[in-house]
C-alpha cells in the first residue's frame, strides 16, 4: 500500500509492510489537508516525521531557529489561504516556537504546531526535554492543546486539529506527540483519515443583507474597511465586484490591503482615514473581518467616527462592537456574507453614486502625502520616505511584500499601497520584532514563482541572520531589504521625546555590515548608500534568482506620520 493512499478498512491480516510509524501517520494526515511544505528543525524526538516525509515526498524546509519555523508557517498560511504547519521538537524547540504561536493566536493565523516530547514510558524520571507541560504552556494562545497518547490517534487527532485551526475564526492548534508515540508502529488500518476539510461556511442571512444594503444607500460617505477574512476566504473578486455595485471606497488593514489594491475604489490602509475634517469623516462603515483595536486606534473614533454608523460582519461574535457601538453586528464567515451582499446588490435597480466623495477622499490622500514630501529633508544618509517609495515604484507585479520592524513598516505604510502586490504581511496584534525572516521563508515556500520581497529594519533582521543559509540551502530566492538607520529607531525615538535626547540608552546598532553578513552565509549582498543606485540594486537582486540582502542606509531622525499618532500627537 502506498503510504498517501486512504486507508483501506481492515481485512484482519497482518501484513508487516502495511504497519506504520506514528511519524508515517502525521505525514499521511499533513499532505492529506493539501499542505505540500513543512517547517522546523530535526530533533531525535521528531525525528520519525522527517523519517516519513524522506519516503512520503513532503518537503520540510529546516530552518536555522524553531521561532522560524512557526513564523514560516505563518506566512505560508497567510500567503495560501490555506493550513501552515511547523514541527518543533521538545524541550526548547517547542519553547523558541511559543513566540510564532501567540502571534498566530492574536493574528487568527490556520496552523498547526506538532511538537515532540519526552517518551511517555519515563514520564516524570528527569528525561532529556522533558518535564515541561507543554500543553499547559501553550493552551492559553492556541484554540486547543492535546497531548497524544496512543499512536493509533494521530490520525484522528491530527484530522481534528486540522479542523479546529481552519475553522473560523481561525487559529494555531498544539498536538503535543511523545517520542515513543510518534516512533510507535501499528497497522495503518487501524484508524481511518477523517477528512480535515468543513464546508458550508455560513454568511450573513438575505434579510440581513437587505438590511445592510438599505444602511449603505442612505448613507452619504459611505467606506468598507478590510481585514484579513476576505483573503482566508478567497472573496478579493466578490469585494471588488461589491464595491463597483455600490460606488463604495475600500480601505483595509495591513493583511486585507492585497485583497482591494487591484481595485480603483482602493483608497490604501485604514490609517488614511486619520484626519479627515469634522463633517467629511465616513457616515457609514462596513467592517468585514476587521477588528477594533490596533489599526483602529482601538475606540478613540481617530479612525472610525463615534458618529458613523457601523456594520460590522466577523467570524467571532466576541468582537462584535468590542470597543464601539455597531448598528448590525453578523457573526458569520466574512468571504461568503461579501458573496450574499454581491448577489442581492446586483438585483438592484438603482443605486447611489458617490463620485463627490471619493474625489474629497482622495484629496485627503494627496494631502498626506503632500505633507510627508514637504517633510522631507536633505541628510547625509537616505531618507526613509524616499527610500519606501522607490521600493514601492519597485515591487513587481503579483508579488508579496513583508514588513518588519517598526520604523520600517511605518514609513513603509505610507507607499506600499501604490505597489501592485498580492499581499502585505506585517507583524501584527503581538507586535513581535524579528518576525519577517521567517514570514517572507514561508512565503517564498508557498509560492516559489512568486516574487517576495521582505522590507525590515537593522533591528529586526538581526533576530535571524542565520535564516540567509537557510534560503541559500532551501533555493528560496528572498530578496531582504534592510532599512539600516544603526539604532532601535521607534524606542530611541521615543526615549528622545519622553525623556529627552541625552536620556537615550541602549539603542543604538552601529556596528556591522548586513550585507556582508548574507554574503558570509552564501548569499548575495548589496550596499546602497545613493537614493539613485536602490532601483538598480533591487533589479539585479530579483533579477539574479538568489537570496539577497540589500542594506539601505537611511537617516534615523525622521519620525514617520503613524509613530506620531501612536504617541498621541498629530501625524504633520
């Protein structure tokens, strides 16, 4: 029987060759939920998948730091629409992966962690990486967290946990395998595959819908704001065609931005709408799969008017009005409520047009951008505005963009919505630093004909150098800019401002060369230190198929827009 075959019921013969080792039943389960790459790092307690997956044909990319691992998971989740899985193994493998999971758990990212531990068999006998409950560890940022105790369950539990991630609102699940259960051996027939695949995601019901369409035809300034919902559910095309039917503006978080730029009622991230005047704010919101918090300046109404009436559709009624009030609140899947709202505008007959205001929205954005290149100054290194806007004038069509690092997905938010890319991804809800290396591995995995550029700062690259071996041995041609202001820029920033310049106190990184650094692990490296010379360097780097890693000298003081706001001043 071939190992990636279904099961077959059980004919009660024993047949040596038809037994198989938990590590085999994992594999069987993972390339059954149509995830083809895998992340992690061998150990000998998780050593009988990468066993499995040497005879099974499922490719594991061995990262350089367990965190990587999780994060690449991520990214390939993020990028897919589909499941992300990372193998750790136990002890501290499982421990550096806590970082990606929260960061899963926050950003409601589909995937599953499988990490080994210590052999059932000496339980509690102060085993090598054993000792940790880490099901407890990891129960409070996952929707569930099991041990397996019996190697004839992983089948059954893997399909489970598979279910549970990819289910909405989406999220990491922990399967915690001892060594002995994943080395075990039995009859592959002993129990059946049930397929992690649900269908039948429900949306908002018609007359909800008819609701929501009568709030948006009597509304003068009419906006949908986008969070990453729409592309879990592969619904950008239902989007679009929802806000053609409507005349309606999109804006979107960072995530939901690779669903509307194609769009020419794409107005960029929802930090755009800041500082419209009183009077020309949004009188109409619709939320879909957006949640009040972060990228809305959680209550404060900066973002979304406490004067606007909200509608806001999520797969979890627990953030419905979480911070405020919503006239409709739709607890469904997000992808196909956008589906029955395209199919009930489209029997409209008539429908308000909005030309005036999205010409007033669109002078806001010039605006803005007015205001940041009136800003700009000449300095002895680049200016990051100037250095972000010609990495976007660069990005090629259809690619992905990761963004890491404060000050650089700042400045980078200020430009990155005129790239014509396929998604954005940032750190997100944890704020993590140092999570783009693994992020853009993931991506890059996911997608090796695609084009991905990492966009991330001095400080962040420097949790994962390493990773460049891993792209060099892996063949994942990741082009890695580095934003190298020398310093911690948003906290050094901050420091200035609180306590003032001569308070400033481990924050500076100036010493180095990143470049040189890829170059060492058999990478390409580029220095660019002239504005005019980064199209070129980042042309070569796409252009060559290699892992490379331009480092962009940029000036450190200028204190992007969005910093300001979150430091509770006006953005000019």
């Amino acid at each position: 029987m071939n190992a990636t075959e279904p099961f077959q019921p059980n004919d009660n013969s024993p047949d040596e060759s038809r037994r198989a080792s938990g590590g085999q039943l994992v594999v069987d389960a993972i390339k059954a939920a149509g995830t083809e790459v895998v992340f992690g790092i061998n150990g000998a307690h998780v050593d009988s998948i990468y066993q499995a997956a040497l005879d099974s044909g499922l490719r594991i990319v061995d990262v350089r730091h367990e965190m990587n691992a999780g994060h690449a998971a991520e990214g390939y989740a993020r990028v897919t629409g589909r499941l992300g899985v990372a193998v750790l193994t136990a002890g501290g493998g499982f421990t550096n992966g806590i970082t990606s999971i929260a960061n899963a758990f926050m950003d409601r990212t589909p995937v599953v962690y499988i990490a080994g531990s210590g052999p059932l068999d000496l339980d509690q006998t102060n085993d090598l990486q054993a000792g940790l409950d880490q099901v407890a560890m990891a129960t409070p940022v996952t929707k569930w967290a099991h041990r397996v105790t019996r190697t004839e369950h992983i089948p059954r539990l893997v399909a489970q946990a598979i279910r549970i991630a990819t289910a909405a609102p989406r999220g990491p699940v922990l399967l915690d395998i001892p060594w002995d259960v994943l080395s075990g051996q039995v009859e592959q027939v002993v129990s059946p595959v049930f397929g992690p695949e649900v269908t039948g995601a429900c949306g908002v019901r018609g007359p909800d819908a008819e609701k929501i369409l009568d709030l948006i035809a009597r509304a003068q300034r009419p906006v949908a704001v986008i969070g990453s919902e729409i592309a879990r559910s592969k619904a950008g095309d239902s989007l679009i065609e929802l806000a053609e039917l409507l005349d309606l503006p999109l804006f979107a978080d960072y995530e939901g931005l690779g669903q509307i730029i194609a769009s020419h009622h794409s107005y960029g991230l929802v930090q755009n709408l800041v500082g419209l005047p009183d009077g020309e704010q949004p009188d109409l919101v619709l939320m879909l799969g957006l949640r009040f918090g972060l990228t809305t300046s959680g209550g404060s109404g900066s973002h979304i008017s406490h004067d606007a009436q909200v509608v806001q559709i999520d797969p979890d009624a627990r953030e419905l009005g979480r911070l405020q009030s919503v006239a409709i609140g739709v607890a469904a899947d997000v992808g196909e409520s956008v589906r029955v709202l395209v199919t009930h505008a489209r029997r409209r007959t008539s429908v308000a047009q909005h030309g005036e205001w999205r010409a007033k929205l669109a002078e806001h954005l010039q605006r803005r951008r007015d205001a940041i290149i009136a800003s700009v100054q000449p300095g002895a290194r680049i200016h990051p505005f100037q250095a972000v806007e010609q990495i976007a004038a660069s990005v090629p069509d259809g690619a992905v963009v990761v963004a890491d690092g404060a000050l650089t997905y700042l400045w980078l938010s200020e430009s990155i919505a005129s790239a014509p890319l396929a998604a954005y991804l940032c750190h997100g809800y944890l704020g993590s630093m140092g999570v783009g290396m693994g992020t853009a591995l993931g991506a890059k995995s996911a997608t090796p004909d695609t084009p991905v550029l990492l966009v991330t700062g001095d400080g962040s690259v420097g949790y994962s150098l390493a990773e460049f071996d891993t792209m060099v041995r892996a063949g994942l041609p990741v082009v890695v800019l580095v934003m190298n202001n020398r310093a911690w820029g948003a906290t050094l920033h901050a420091q200035e401002i609180i306590h003032g310049p001569d308070r400033v106190v481990n924050n500076r990184l100036e010493n180095g060369s990143y470049a040189a650094v890829a170059e060492a692990l058999g990478a390409d490296g580029y220095t660019v230190e002239r504005l005019e010379d980064l199209a070129g360097a980042i042309g070569t780097a796409l252009g060559s198929g290699r892992p490379a890693c331009i480092d962009v000298q940029v000036d450190l003081d200028p204190i992007p827009p969005e910093e300001r706001v979150l430091m509770g001043q006006l953005p000019f």
